[in-house]
C-alpha cells in the first residue's frame, strides 16, 4: 500500500516525520512518498517538492507568490493522481490542503480510484470561516486533532465528519520538562520571532530593539538574552537585520527545549512556540506584525478573542498579546520590565501555564494517530480494524 503524505511547513515536516514511524512499524510494506521537508526525507519519505521551503504567511505573501504555489500544487496534484495512492493524508497546512483534497475529489470522481483523505491538525476553522468544517465533510474520512475542545466543536458544526482526538505532539517531545522557578543567573530572556522568513523580517527589529530598551532600564543589567531560530537557513537573514552585532544576541539554530528550560521570559511569535512556551512553564509575551492587507482582512474574519494558543485553550489571557501596530519596542519592553520586576506574578504565570499544558492528552500521540491510519487502511482492504 502507499501512503501520500503533504506538510508544507517547518512544524508540519516534523510532525509528518513522527508519524512515519510508528506507522512504519505496523505496517513495513507501506510506502510513502509526497511532498514535504527534510524531516520526511530523513523518516524516509520520497519528496517530490520540498514545500517547507516555499512557506509564507499573510494574503499578500501568497499573492505574490501565487505562480509558485499555483505550479507546485497542481505538480503534486498530478503526481499523486499519477501514482494514486490507497490514502493521501494532509498535515497542518489547511490552506494548501484542503483546497488539495477538494481538486483531489474532482478529479477523481468518474474513476475507479477512490482512495482516504485524512487531515492531520485541524485547520483553525473554529478561529475563522467555519464553513470550512462542512466543506471537509464532503472531502474528508477523517480529521486527527491534536487539540482537545476540537472533537466536541466538529461535533456540533460537522457532525458528518470522523474525528479522532489523538493528543498533542508536544507531550512527547518534551516529556521530561521542568517548570520549576528559574534561578539562573544573569536573567534569560528567549527571542523566538518565528520560523518563516517574513515573520523574521517583520519582528525581529522588534525584538532586539525590545531587548536593548530592557537593559537600558535600572536593574536589566544582567538580562542576557538569547535568539532561538528553528532552521539554519534563516542565520543569514537573521544577522542582516543585526543579530550578533552592536551587542546583539548571536543566532542559534535549535535547541529549543533546552533553552526553554532555562529562560526567565520569552518573546514570541503568536505561533506552536508559544505551546512550547507554556510546556516549560515560561512567561511569555505573544507578538505579531503582518501585511497591513492581511491584517485588515484577518481582523474582519477572525472570530476568536485571542491568537496565541495557550489564550485560546484557556480562554483568557495567560500570554499578553501584542498585535501590529501594538507589537512595538516601547510596549513590549514596558510589560517585560514589569513581570521581570515581579518574582510572585511570573511564578503564578508558570503555575497556571502547567495546569493549562494538562489538558493537552497522554504520550503516545503519533502511534494513537497512525492506529487511526491504519485502521482506515484495513477498513479499506475489508480487513477488521
């Protein structure tokens, strides 16, 4: 049997990757192929197109780039009816995915091909165009969650599409966190502007402006701070906008948990990172800087109160948010000096985020969701599942 797999992002890829093994093991003679990252080549997938490096972010990112994803969807589009594999499964990258599993239909109805289309991570349909859960009623055999009120809102708005609650990634990944105090000393503060090269441009100025405005401040001295990217492809861009000169931390690629461990505060993209944040029980401060067309557009569609992650599980603001024109080096620093000068409050910020993280499930999250797979897969072959 083969399995067709599409991330186009870099949390995507990894998450691909974590699911190709476990899935692997129940079933060796499975094969993969699709498009993705290098996590996936390493899991041993067959890349067609490395679409992790083709990610933007915002409307008038992909307007601009509308030929590229134009050429490359319908590639891949082409290459999997091609190959027709028996199930085709999307991870994250909503956009690009599900208006993949609807051309997917389309071409295939009149055929004898028919093969599953599973989503992995649900798009943030309940944020924004809800009717996007009827539409994958119609595409769709099934929907992996990795967020626990999700199951329960496609209940109510899809009721015709399975969905599976599978736990999220994070817990294994990071299983042996600590959230005790930080004593470390000179005090941390984590710069994470984000994985995408458009989110550097745009907030990492921010940032390191941000940082030079907190140790200017009586008593932030001692403040060290550090600059976490995720891919060593956005070092050189990162130092082009003055990271690792006039006093600037130097760019460190990776490493995250271990950093996370150690940190005081952090400063982050609203993004995953700030999930990450809330697993190690740091105090954050969620910022985010786009298009001035996206952002109009996004703040007319967007329904939900708040964009950082650990906002939304919570429903209220464990993570200040600093959004456009509000994500702004005097702001930023100002709420920063405020909770650094306050040991009580970010040890009941940690407090609150490590009942929050509670919620996310058990171990085990990649083999719950290739089980799912799998069981899709014997279901097709009129095997029990």
């Amino acid at each position: 049997m083969h399995a067709f797999l599409i991330a186009g992002e870099t949390s995507g890829d990894q998450l691909a990757a974590e699911l190709v093994h476990p899935w692997r093991r129940s079933r060796p003679d499975l094969r993969f192929s699709g498009a993705g990252g290098p996590a996936m080549a390493a899991a041993g997938v067959q890349l067609s197109v490395d679409l992790t490096a083709h990610s933007v972010i915002g409307l008038w990112e992909v307007i601009r780039r509308y030929g590229t994803f134009r050429r490359l969807f319908h590639q891949l589009l082409d290459q999997c009816v091609a190959a027709r594999p028996d199930i085709i499964v999307g991870i994250d990258y909503g956009g690009f995915n599900l208006r993949f599993a609807t051309a997917l239909r389309e071409r295939t109805q009149g055929t004898n091909w028919n093969p599953r289309l599973v989503q992995y991570v649900s798009p943030q349909v309940w944020a924004s165009r809800p009717g996007r859960a009827r539409r994958m009623e119609k595409t769709h055999d099934l929907l992996l969650s990795i967020l626990p009120f999700e199951k329960d809102w496609y209940a109510r708005h899809a009721p015709g599409l399975p969905v599976e609650f599978v736990g999220h990634p994070i817990v294994d990944r990071h299983a042996d966190r600590s959230t005790a105090p930080r004593t470390v000393t000179p005090r941390e503060v984590l710069l994470l502007p984000g994985s995408r090269v458009g989110e550097l441009q745009r907030h990492l100025p921010v940032l390191l402006e941000t940082v030079r405005r907190i140790r200017a401040h009586p008593g932030g001295a001692d403040i060290r701070a550090r600059l976490i990217l995720p891919t060593a492809r956005l070092v050189d861009l990162a130092r082009s906008l003055g990271a690792g000169r006039d006093g600037n931390p130097e760019p460190e690629v990776g490493g995250l948990p271990e950093a996370l461990q150690q940190a005081t505060l952090a400063l982050a993209s609203t993004g995953t990172v700030t999930l990450e944040c809330a697993w190690f029980g740091v105090p954050t401060l969620a910022l985010y800087r786009t298009s001035w067309l996206t952002y109009e557009i996004g703040r007319r569609v967007i329904t939900v109160k708040h964009l950082a992650m650990p906002n939304l599980l919570a429903d209220a603001v464990v993570m200040p948010e600093f959004i456009q024109s509000e994500a702004n080096p005097v702001q930023l620093a100002q709420r920063a000096i405020e909770w650094l000068s306050d040991p009580a409050g970010l040890l009941a910020t940690r407090q609150r985020l490590s009942e929050l993280v509670s919620h996310l499930g058990t171990p085990g999250a990649a083999a719950r969701a290739a089980g799912h797979l799998e069981n899709l897969l014997q279901r097709m072959s009129g095997k029990p599942g």
